[in-house]
C-alpha cells in the first residue's frame, strides 16, 4: 500500500536531482579553468532518467540513470588578452545557453510540484480507506 509513495517519491529524488545539474550549468556557464587552475572548460551536464529502482527495472517509479557529459563543440569568444586564448585568440566557453537552463528548471520544478501533489492525494486516499476500514 505504501509502496504508491515511493512512485513519487522517486520523481522528486529524480526532479531534485535534475534542478541540480541545471543549476550547476548555469553557474558555470563560464567556466573555462579547472580546479587547479589548469585550462578546462566545463562540460554541460544532463539528467539521464531511468525506470523503477537502480538495480530492478521491473520495480515502480524512476531514478537517475546517469549524469553524462555533453560531448559537443565549445563557444568560441574572440579574446585575444584572456590568459587561456589561443594562437588565434579565441577561448573555448561551455556550450551552456541559459535560457534553456532556466526552462529545465522550470520543468523539474513543476515535476516535483506535481510528484508533491501525487503524494498528498494518496496519503489523503489511505487516510480515507483506513477511516471506511474501522
């Protein structure tokens, strides 16, 4: 019976995790060195989704499956002064458009809304069932 919980539950893990990423992509939207000061710019990150639990595909819900990194090409900026330009004067930017960004998280916040009000609606549909019970 309360396994219809974990169903939403496992949306909000999954949503909260997805808000995340995109947050993290926004505050590196221009990144291009490492943690060490080394030349690296950042990697947009996606939320790859999966069904049911990690280990049991059979099982109800969703997880997140992976974290991958985008392989594609970098924004190139022509700024011939920056420490880390090339011999043409151009530094690679992640390839991290805000907009889309925001629109993500806007998704991912009106999916856990939704997976909120799922819960709420079955712990009122429980209470009601065990209150006909008794």
């Amino acid at each position: 019976m309360y396994g219809l919980l974990d169903i939403s539950t496992s949306g909000m893990v999954a949503q909260r995790a997805r808000l995340a990423v995109a947050a993290g992509n926004t505050a590196n939207a221009y990144t291009v060195a490492g943690p060490d000061g080394e030349y690296a710019p950042y990697r947009r990150r996606s939320v790859i989704l999966g069904e049911g639990s990690p280990g049991n595909s059979g099982d109800l819900g969703v997880h997140v499956q992976t974290i991958e990194l985008n392989d594609g090409p970098f924004k190139k900026q022509y700024m011939p002064n920056h420490p880390f330009a090339d011999a043409a004067g151009y530094v690679d930017f992640p390839d991290i458009d805000p907009a889309i960004e925001r629109i993500n998280s806007i998704e991912a916040m009106r999916a856990y809304e939704a997976n909120v009000t799922v819960a709420e609606t079955t712990k009122a549909m429980v209470g009601i069932a065990l209150r006909l019970l008794a």
